[in-house]
C-alpha cells in the first residue's frame, strides 16, 4: 500500500505535467506550420495575380 500511496503522490503529478508539456509543444509545433502554411498560400496567390 506504501508504494501505491508514493507512486500517486510523485509519479501522478509527474505524469500530468509531462503530458502538458507535451501538449504545449504540440501546439507550437502546429502553430508554426500554419504560419508556414500561410506564407506559402499568400506567395501562390500573389504569383497567381502578376
């Protein structure tokens, strides 16, 4: 029982904050792809217009 009371005690918050930070760098990853993204669509329609 000892170690359960531990684990939920360090190991579950451990986990959570990993996940967020995973989440979190997933979300910056996607950002900049969209911006990426943007770019490139802005240049094709500007190429299409001249």
């Amino acid at each position: 029982m000892n170690s359960i009371t531990r684990f939920s005690a360090i190991g579950l918050p451990a986990v959570i904050g990993v996940g967020i930070a995973w989440l979190g760098n997933r979300i910056i990853k996607n950002e900049k792809g969209l911006k990426d993204r943007e770019l490139e669509l802005k240049l094709h329609l500007n190429n299409k217009f001249h």
